[in-house]
C-alpha cells in the first residue's frame, strides 16, 4: 500500500469525481433531448454494446467495441492519475 494519505486523496478523488461524472450525465441527457436524439435500447454482449437510438425521427445504431471503450476509460484514469 502506498502512503496512507495518498490513498485516502484516491478515495476522495474518485468520490468527487463519481458526483462530476453524475452530473455529467445529466447535462448530456438534457443537451440529447433539446438535440431530438434518444436512445431507444442498448444491447450488451460479451465483445460489444450496440446502442439503438432516434435521431430526428430517423433510426439508427452505434456498435461499439467493449475493449476500446474499456482502453479508453483506462488510457484517460491513468493519464490524470486516478488508477495506477
């Protein structure tokens, strides 16, 4: 274990940034909505999620691969420090 106030800023950090991340996704859902876009169904497999949504009145699909967006999250958490 790391220096135990190190760890405790971790757990403070990520707290705080959970409540960001919340509020976030609110905004996004208000801006999706003014935008005339919903998503209609989400579909989760084990190698991808394909996201059906609305689009002005048009359907349509993202099919987006897990272990990029899993190496994305990673790739930013460890470029501001979050995880080791």
């Amino acid at each position: 274990m790391e220096r135990p106030t190190a760890e405790i800023r971790r757990l403070l950090l990520l707290g705080l940034l959970r409540n960001y991340i919340q509020q976030e996704i609110a905004h996004l859902k208000d801006d999706l909505k003014k935008a005339n876009l919903s998503i209609s169904e989400i579909q989760t497999n084990e190698l991808d999620i394909t996201v059906k949504f609305v689009n002005n009145g048009m359907y349509d699909q993202g099919i987006y691969m897990k272990k990029m967006l899993d190496a994305e999250i990673k790739n930013r958490a460890k470029r501001t420090g979050l995880i080791i």
